[in-house]
C-alpha cells in the first residue's frame, strides 16, 4: 500500500495535461487519478446513478459511489475502509480525466488470445475488440515495471474473465497494473490483479481482487475478496514534502505537522526558496 501511495505521490507526470486539442504524452511512470485515487472501489455514474453492491464479500480499501448513501448496498459485507456517497464532482471529473487519458495511450502490441500460460514484459498491450481470458497470465517485473492494458480499442469491447488468474513475478506489483475498458469488466471465479477503469459496470462473482474498481457505471462483488491499492480511510492524495527554511512552499503538510487541524502547517506559505518563509532561526 506504502509502495503505491509514494509512487502516485511522487508522480512522474505520467499523464501530461491537454492543451488545446487533445494531445497526451505518457511516460513510464503511475496513473494518477487525483482526488479519485483513494477509492478502492468507485462507481462513478453520471447524474447520481452511482451503485455499489457487496454480498458475502470483503473490502479493504474505501468505497465511493456517485449516488445516495442508499446506493452502497452490503449484504455480509465488510468493508474495511470509508463509505461515500455521493463522492464529489471532483472525483468524478478525475476519474474521467484518467479514463480518457488512458484511452490516449498509444498500443505497444496487440493481443489475441486467451492470454493463458502467457508472460509479459512491462509495456501498453491492446485488444481492438472484446478480450475474453481464462488460464494464468504472468507478468514478470521490474519492482517499478508498468502493465497498461486497453480492451476495445476500435471503440467497442468487454472484459470478460472466467477462471482467470493474474500472477506478479520477479517483484512486479499489481497495483502497477492498469485494464482501461470500453465497456463492462465481468470476472467469475478469478484471482484478478489491477486496476480497472471500465466504460460500463465491473462485476465479479467469487474469487479475489487485487486492485482498485472504478467504472462509469455500477461495481457489483459477489463472494469477493477484494484489496485496493491504497486500502485505508478516505482521504485527499498528498505529495511528498521535504520542508524546512529556505524550501518554499509546496502545497502540502510535511509529515504530520498540522496534527490534524488543515490550517495549521510548516509550509511556508508564500515563501521561495532563497527567501524563506522564517528568517533568523530562534533567536535568544
């Protein structure tokens, strides 16, 4: 969990900013899906239509849907994190902006298959259509190594698993791994590694998810055990801070130096380095 909330914190602009017409560049580095990024699970559809149903299943990791607080539904469901509903707008405009940047991404190579007994090297793989997966799919490292994964990239596609698994080797980390989906994600009796970011519903039904579930529509888990990638209560995304006189400010709380309260912090506010915001140190 550590591991993924320092790389998304010290982000590599992974996805740069469109600036007038939509031209994106992605470097080898995490996802960011800002204020969207401590949901494990997000159901985020348009006009309050947000649904999120847990039966016999476990969660560790926050839970986030774009309706009513009645739109999360658990039934012998635990979930170890926060509940909210409605999350803000500002989640879901994040959570788009990441889904339509992903669908930027340029193909590497193109997929067929199953992808049983197949290993994979870090790198952006593609199935124009729908991707239908059953037997085991490796995905040998580096520790950093990136998996992005786009199904439906002529414009339509679904996701469809049965008795699928995901393994990570040589140090690879599934939440490194990204399945941007046209439309829906449908998992059955699975060992499913990733993120995905789906067009249409995520459903699974029995087996376990090592990942974070967002879709534009609603995420239903059924005898799941699922872990997301950052896996504790909500809370805003912060980046690394390394205050001290002379650093300037950095938008952000160094440590836990405002114990809690917003509007106190050690972050020179309106300092730049070579003119910090204290000056003199203690004086005696």
């Amino acid at each position: 969990m550590k591991h993924r909330h320092e790389f998304i914190s010290a982000l590599l602009l992974g996805i740069v900013g469109m600036v007038g017409s939509t031209c994106m560049a992605f470097a080898a580095g995490p996802v960011s899906f800002g204020s969207a990024s401590s949901f494990a699970i997000l159901s985020a559809a348009p006009n309050g239509g947000g649904a999120v149903t847990c039966t016999n299943s476990t969660i560790a990791g926050d839970v986030g849907s774009s309706g009513a607080a009645a739109s999360i539904v658990q039934t012998s469901c635990t979930i170890s994190g926060a509940t909210v509903a409605p999350v803000s707008g500002q989640v879901l405009a994040d959570f788009n902006s990441a889904y339509g940047a992903l669908a930027a991404v340029s193909c590497d190579q193109t997929l067929t298959g199953t992808l049983a007994d197949v290993t994979l090297a870090p790198g952006v793989y593609c199935f124009p259509a729908a991707a239908t997966l059953t037997g085991t799919l490796t995905l040998a490292g580096p520790e950093n190594g990136i998996w992005i994964f786009k199904v439906g990239t002529s414009g339509t596609g679904a996701l469809t698993g049965t008795n699928f698994s995901v393994v990570m080797a040589n140090g690879a980390q599934a939440c490194n791994v990204y399945w941007w989906v046209a439309e829906a994600a449908t998992m059955t009796t699975s060992g499913f590694k990733g993120t995905i970011l789906a067009g249409a519903a995520i459903t699974q039904t029995d087996g376990t998810f090592s990942g974070n579930a967002l879709a534009k529509a609603g995420v239903t888990f059924k005898g799941v055990a699922a872990t997301g990638c950052e896996g504790g209560s909500f809370k805003p995304e912060k980046q690394r801070c390394n205050q001290g006189v002379g650093n300037g400010p950095e938008a952000c709380d160094p440590g836990n130096s405002n114990q809690g309260n917003p509007f106190r912090s050690n972050d020179e506010l309106g300092g730049v380095p070579g003119n910090p915001g204290r000056k003199g140190g203690n004086k005696q």
